[in-house]
C-alpha cells in the first residue's frame, strides 16, 4: 500500500472554522508519546500527521492510526525524509 504526503494545513484549517461556528468539536487532535506524529480525528474518521503533513488514510480508530504510524517501514522513513526537506526548503526561502 503506498501512502503519499499530502499538506494538510488548509483542510484543517477549515474544518477548524466550521468548528467554531457550530460550536461543536469537529476536531479531536492526541499526540503520540515519544514521536513526531499526531492523531487527528474529524467526525469518526482518524489519520495520522506529521506537523501540516498527512501520512495516512482513513482509518476506523485512533488505535489503527496509533500501530500504523509506530510501524517503522521504509516507506515511513522516506515520508518523513522527504517532509524534513520540504520543512528545509521553506525554511530557506523565507531566509532569502
């Protein structure tokens, strides 16, 4: 199964807003111990994060996210590899 990065920071963004204005919590976020990853949970469906990065599908639980993103495969390290560059980059250009 292959697993791209995807930014993520707008689409949260908006469901955060919607969060507001309803005045529900749409939006449930739990770091995982001793990582960089993060949970996050918008109505039932949970996916796995690196800063504004997505690195997993859909999944039915917090849980499955859990195990997925403690999995260390070489597609994992290449997911954060290339999400360290992309930090990088922007990094240096808003140095110029």
């Amino acid at each position: 199964m292959e697993t791209k990065v995807k930014p993520l920071y707008t689409d949260v963004k908006t469901k955060d807003k919607e969060n507001f204005s309803r005045n529900e919590e749409l939006v449930k976020r739990k770091d995982i111990k001793d990582t960089p990853f993060e949970v996050i949970t918008i109505n039932e469906k949970s996916f796995g994060t690196m800063g504004q990065f997505r690195l997993t599908e859909n999944l039915d639980s917090v849980k499955e996210v859990e195990k997925e993103l403690k999995k260390i495969t070489w597609n994992r390290l290449i997911q954060v590899i290339m999400i360290l560059e992309e930090l990088k980059l922007n990094m240096n250009k808003n140095k110029k």
